[in-house]
C-alpha cells in the first residue's frame, strides 16, 4: 500500500489492487483506527467515512485539494 504522504498524524495512500477494473483516482486516509476514502474527480468528495467526524472531514478535503496534483502524479506512477 504506496503511502503518499503523512500530515499531522495521518496516513494518505491508496492501495496497490485498486478493483478491477481499476477505480477511478482516490486516496485512503487513516489514523488510530478511523478511515476514509475521497475521491478526487470530478471534485474532491469523501465516498466513504468510517470515524472522523464533521471537522476533521472538512480538514481532510482541504488537504486533498491542496495536494491533488501530488496524489495523482502519485497514482499514475505507481499503476504506469
């Protein structure tokens, strides 16, 4: 599982077995436990959420769209 980045505490990656056929861009975000999943296109939206609660989503997509263009360099290197 290629970790793209880490910010405050929390873990940003995605998965090498993406589905098949493989999902659109997304990252995966976790920290004690809880995760995430936000898709990045057609804008950033969390697809799923398992234990953060309402601020720390909004913190989550912020950070996301401040670094979108790093996670999808990201995945288009590692799936090239």
């Amino acid at each position: 599982m290629p970790v793209v980045f880490r910010d405050a505490g929390y873990r940003f990656h995605f998965f090498s077995n993406e589905g098949d056929p493989r999902e659109p861009v997304h990252i995966h975000v976790t920290r004690d436990g809880l995760d995430a999943k936000l898709w990045l296109y057609p804008e950033v939206e969390i697809a799923y959420n398992s234990g953060f609660n309402a601020r720390i989503q909004r913190w989550l997509i912020a950070v996301v769209e401040a670094r979108k263009q790093e996670i999808e360099d990201a995945w288009n290197d590692h799936f090239a």
